[in-house]
C-alpha cells in the first residue's frame, strides 16, 4: 500500500511517494528540514522544521500535527498540536500556505478478484471469499 503526496511551490511541482514500508517501525516526517523524508522548500517559512509526521495505524495513513505555530488542516479542518486524523486519496492537506494532495494506490492483488468494502470510511480491497470485511465487520455483498 502506498500513498502519494503532491503539492507545487512558486510553480515547482513535487511528489513523492511514501509506502506502508517505509513507515512500518517509525512515521515519516514532513517538514522544512532537511532530516525530513520529505522536505517542503517553503519560501515563506509558513511550514515548520518538522510540521507533520505520516505513520500507519490499524492500516491506514494518518497525519500528526508537530507544529505549534503553524497551521494544519486536513480537507478544511484544522488540526491542533499534536492531533491526529486518517489520510486518504483525494485528500486536501494544507501545512502552512502549502496544499498536498493525496494520492493513494491498492495493495497488489497479484491477479487475484478482489471488491472494495462498502463502508463509507474503509473502501480496502477484500477477498470476496470472506463474509465480512476483516478491518471493520461490514457484511460484504456483490454481484457477478
């Protein structure tokens, strides 16, 4: 499973990649710094050193608001000092004056059918051999 951050600076785009590897024993940082893995070269100053970090719980991405001063918000809602919140595709996070986008890939089904869970806050692949959705329970149901 991966996730793709995308933001532009002074007309500059960046992206970058980060996958649930590389975040499995300790969250990735997202800041101003250079000891982050990923750096936002924000000429405004408006991001912090180290702004966020991105690590995985229950199998989903979230985000952790490190700044103290500079503001976080997540689709359009702001994250106090230390809060967390999932992360998904489509996603809109600002850290300062700077906009990422979230993109998100599936893990690999290797060719094997697979249907996204119905549930409005899960929509992972699941095998549509089991009854339920292993993550949250939702009864699965499809159509052939």
């Amino acid at each position: 499973m991966e996730i793709t951050l995308h933001w532009e600076i002074d007309g500059q785009s960046e992206q970058l990649t980060v996958t649930d590897f590389d975040i499995a024993n300790r969250p990735v940082y997202v800041g101003r710094s250079q000891s982050c893995q990923v750096v936002i070269a924000d000429p405004n100053s408006s991001v912090s050193r180290r702004h966020a970090e991105i690590f995985l719980q229950d199998d989903d991405f979230h985000l952790r608001n490190l700044s103290q001063r500079s503001v976080t918000y997540i689709n359009g809602r702001r994250l106090g000092h230390n809060q967390t919140a999932p992360i998904k595709s489509g996603f809109l996070v600002r850290l300062g004056r700077i906009t990422l986008q979230i993109g998100y890939r599936p893990p690999e089904t290797n060719g094997k059918f697979m249907i996204n869970c119905s549930h409005p806050d899960c929509d992972r692949l699941v095998n549509p051999a089991l009854d339920q959705c292993p993550w949250d329970g939702t009864v699965l149901f499809w159509e052939n």
